[in-house]
C-alpha cells in the first residue's frame, strides 16, 4: 500500500493510560522520500516531535522524544500500521514503548483529521 503522509493531520481516538497523548494532542506528518517527521503537541505534552522510516507496506518505524507538562524529557520507540478508513482517511495503530522512565509498552490509535 504506497501511502504519502506529507502534510496530514492526527490526532488519537484511543491511548492506553500509561502514555501521555489525547484527543487533544495534534500531530502535523512531513514526509519527504521515505523520511517522516513530525512535530506535535497538546494535552499533557508542551512540544514533541518524531522521526521515522516509512516501509513499503505503509507501516512506520519511529522514535519520538517529547516534553509533558511536568517538564519531564520523555522518549521512545513506535512502531504504526496504516488502515484506510470507509471515509478514504487513515487510521494509524501503534505499539509503542517509552525508552525513558518506566520502560513500559502501549498501545494507540490515530485517525487523520
């Protein structure tokens, strides 16, 4: 599935307690080649951002570090796998881990905007 996330918007429909973003948590993709960036914000976080390698299949392998609202530096590791909705937009669902703090996993889900 060629998918291009250049200039699309995302925010979570879904997050499991242990993670920081919400509904209120809006993440502008760049992508240029195969090289996804975002910077994100929202909710419990102040200013994000990531780094990834978009996979033939669609699917992104990323790393993210972000700063919450405690004014901790939180990083980590996600892994998303694209769904095209009935509406034609994307739905992303990610496993993710945190490689700061507690070290536990997650998971979420995205939908374009």
């Amino acid at each position: 599935m060629k998918i291009n996330y250049n200039n699309k918007f995302f925010k979570p429909v879904q997050n499991t307690e242990n993670g920081e973003t919400s509904d209120e948590t809006v993440f502008h993709y760049k992508q240029s080649g195969n090289i996804l960036t975002s910077a994100y914000s929202g909710g419990k976080i102040k200013t994000g951002h990531l780094v990834g390698l978009v996979k033939q299949d669609g699917s992104i392998d990323m790393r993210y570090h972000q700063i919450n609202n405690c004014d901790e530096l939180m990083t980590g590791i996600c892994h998303s796998t694209p769904e095209v909705m009935s509406n034609g937009k994307l739905r992303l669902h990610e496993a993710w881990q945190w490689t700061s703090g507690d070290q536990s996993k997650g998971n979420s889900v995205l939908e374009e905007q």
